[in-house]
C-alpha cells in the first residue's frame, strides 16, 4: 500500500478526527464528573465511586491524546468552547434521575466509540500504528465503561448497545473456558 504524505487532505482530515476522539473524550469525562458531582439516591456510594473512577481514567487518557495530537504538529484544542464545537457528543439537558444519567452516559460512550473506530480505520490506512494503538485502547476502556454503566442499571430500563453485549459474551465465553478476561 501507497504511503499517504503527511501534508494531504486525508491525513489533514485525520487529523480533525483525532481532535474530534479529544473533544469527545473531554465531553464524556465531564458528563461522568457532573453525574458523579450531582447524583444522589439507591446505590450512591458505589455510582459515585464508579462515575469518578471513570471520569478519572479518561481524563488521564484526554492528557496522551492530546500530546499525540501535538506531534501531528497541531494544537489540541485548549479551552472548553474548542472542545464543545470539535465534539461530535452533543450536549443534552443533564440528567437527574438514575436512569436518564446511565441511559445519557451509553448514548454517549456509543458516539465516542463509534467516532474512534471511523479514526482507527483511517489511521490504519495511515499507518499510524502509535495512534492507532491509542484508538485501540480507548475503543477498550470505552467498551468496559459501557459495561460498568449497563450493569449498574437497577432494572432493564437501560440496555447495552449490541455491540458491547458481544464483546461482554465473549468475554464471559473465554471466562467459561477457563481463560482470564484482565
């Protein structure tokens, strides 16, 4: 495969996606701090643990990606307006209820995964494998968020996309095997 030079439209347009994976990152990172902040109700402490544990973790990978994004010879968006218009997660009302706050975290851990699997393809056909990697991981970390959030549903009212049900049937398929998921 023909190597795509760095200075072209479709590596100009990766680059805009992998700034995109950042604000998305960000917009969900702060969803998860505002929920952990604001909920209270059944199951506090261990929704609030969860919720920070989450927004902690991707605020840690919103950091690398942005020094990522800086070797591409970019500026990462530095602001909280530069994040709001290259995010592709749109902002909603808040939510208060338990429900409204899983339901709204998986619609947007679902933008976000679908957002970074269009800009991994992009960076395969790029070869670029570090970013890539990156796209990799946070598709993974992004997958096993949704099935925390889906599994601390009260009810059935909150339903994992089809998408993470596979990978959470896989997963408990390798555990039925003996083989170990972490």
């Amino acid at each position: 495969m023909e190597k795509i030079p760095k200075r072209s439209k479709v590596y100009d347009q990766y680059t805009k996606m992998c700034v995109t994976h950042l604000a998305n990152l960000y917009a969900l990172a702060i969803r998860l701090q505002g929920y952990h902040w604001n909920y209270t109700g059944p199951y506090f402490y261990s929704l609030h643990k969860l919720f920070e544990d989450r927004y902690k973790q991707i605020f840690k990978d919103i950091d690398r990606f942005a020094e990522r994004i800086r070797t591409f010879g970019c500026y990462a968006p530095g602001s909280v307006y530069q994040m709001y218009k290259r995010s592709n997660a749109t902002d909603r009302a808040q939510a208060l209820d338990l429900n409204g706050m899983l339901e709204d975290l998986l619609t947007t851990c679902e933008i976000v995964r679908s957002h970074a699997q269009e800009t991994l393809r992009l960076g395969v056909q790029l070869d670029d494998e570090v970013t890539v990697d990156m796209l990799t991981e946070s598709i993974e970390k992004l997958d096993h968020s949704t099935y925390l959030i889906s599994s601390s549903a009260p009810s059935k009212a909150v339903d994992m996309p089809e998408s993470i049900l596979q990978i959470v049937r896989t997963q408990e398929d390798m555990s039925d095997n003996g083989a170990s998921t972490h």
